[in-house]
C-alpha cells in the first residue's frame, strides 16, 4: 500500500528564526490527525534545528540535495553520512532547479539515488518536461527517460525507499498548473513503465506525487485522481495555512 505524502520543498527561503517560526506555525494548524505524510525540506544550514522544531509531532525533515560522494575534497558538498547525522532520512534529488541551474545530469542522479539506497536514505526522485518537450509531444519520452537512467538500476527491493516526484518544470513557479487530467494521465504513465520494469506490486506501492504550483484551491481537485499520491510544493509551503489546506485535501 503506497502512502499519501505532502512535502513542502523550501528552497531557499527562511533564516534559522523563519525555519524555526515555519515549522511551530505548522505544528500549531493541527496535523495530528491527516490522511498523509507530512515532510518539509529547509536550508541544509537549518536541518538540525528543524529536526529538533518537529521532535514529537508528525512533521519529518528532509533535505533539498545530497552529494553522491562520502567524503573528501568537495567543498560546499554535503554527504549522505553529515545528513544522517542531525537525524535526515529523506532526500529530494533531482529537481529542476538542480539540474537546470546547476546542470546535475543524469550520471550525477544516477550516483546519488544509488549512494543513498546502499545508505538505507529515502529518495524523492523528481523528474519532469520542460513546456517545449510538451509541446512538442516528447514529454512521456523525456520523463521515463529520466526515471529510468536515474532508477532502473535498482533492485526490486529497493524500490521500497523511492517516492517519485512529477513536476512538468513550466509549472513550476509560473502559476501554471498542468490539469488535474495531465497530471494524472503522467502519473499512470509512470506507473506502466514502472510496472513493466518490477512488475504490478512495486508499481503499485510506488507513490507518485505532483509537483507544480499546488494550492489549496486545487490540491483537491489533483490529489483525486486515482494515481496521484500526493505533491511536491513549494511556494504554498511558505504558509503554514496553506500547506496544511492542501494537506486537508486528501
């Protein structure tokens, strides 16, 4: 059974004060008793004291980003081990914003989700077109290109550490929102070519979330649909009434 799972990614927004005040404000909504998986994603300066914010409430502290070395000569890196160790499980790889800003390519990824299975981390592998290889029809080809040069390495196992994230990139931060029925229809997408990959039982355990400009007044309506499990949010996550709205949505 897949869980259902509202992340909020914070990019990078909030000083230690505005992590601390974020994460009490959440806290102080009510989400004792929600139909999903509360995660929120800080500065990886701020990690620790996010991770002491949220002791004893149902809010889990992931990271934005994770090196795919252990140690060394990588300065500004931070390892799957330093994460571990202010209490981090999770870990988002391969937004958007990372691999377009900070050109992480497809052996980058690939490294990272291997490093952080062996390392027993869950992974939040995000994946998604751009509105030229929608446009053009190639987005199913893009996406599972994605997933599969990132992911298909993967033993059936460990599939049990992997949520995948679908964010069509032109709706991201744009006020676009991809239809309830684009999103869905993506998600079942990826949800076949998983199947035909591991077979029906990791497919359908798998939780497919949807990331691109989720809000309260159309979280509902997207988080419905059948192969939809939940999102990846940004901006809305910024305001603790608002994330907990859309978690409410399920």
């Amino acid at each position: 059974m897949r869980n259902n799972i509202l992340a909020g990614n914070w990019k990078m927004n909030c000083d230690l004060p505005g992590t601390q005040s974020l994460i009490a404000e959440i806290q102080a909504e009510g989400i004792d008793n929600l139909d999903c998986e509360i995660m929120v994603a800080p500065s990886h300066l701020f990690l620790y004291a996010a991770f002491n914010a949220s002791l004893n409430s149902p809010i889990e502290v992931v990271a934005q980003n994770v090196s795919q070395h252990h140690k060394g000569a990588y300065t500004g890196e931070v390892s799957i081990d330093m994460l571990q160790s202010v209490g981090i499980k999770t870990v988002i790889i391969g937004h958007s914003e990372r691999r377009d800003i900070f050109k992480e390519n497809d052996d980058q990824l690939r490294g990272k989700v291997s490093a952080c299975i062996k390392e027993g981390m869950r992974v939040i592998f995000c994946c998604g077109e751009h509105l030229d290889e929608r446009n053009s029809g190639n987005h199913f080809k893009t996406v599972t290109n994605q997933v599969e040069k990132a992911l298909f390495q993967l033993e059936d196992k460990d599939w049990k550490q992997i949520v995948i994230a679908y964010e069509p990139v032109w709706a991201i931060g744009t006020g676009e929102t991809a239809s309830p029925e684009q999103a869905q229809e993506m998600h079942a997408h990826l949800r076949t070519f998983i199947e035909n990959k591991y077979g029906g039982k990791v497919a359908s355990n798998t939780s497919i979330l949807y990331g691109g400009s989720v809000k309260p007044a159309n979280a509902r309506e997207i988080f419905a649909k059948p192969d939809v499990d939940g999102g990846l949010v940004g901006g809305a996550s910024l305001d603790a009434n608002s994330f907990v709205q859309i978690a409410r949505s399920f």
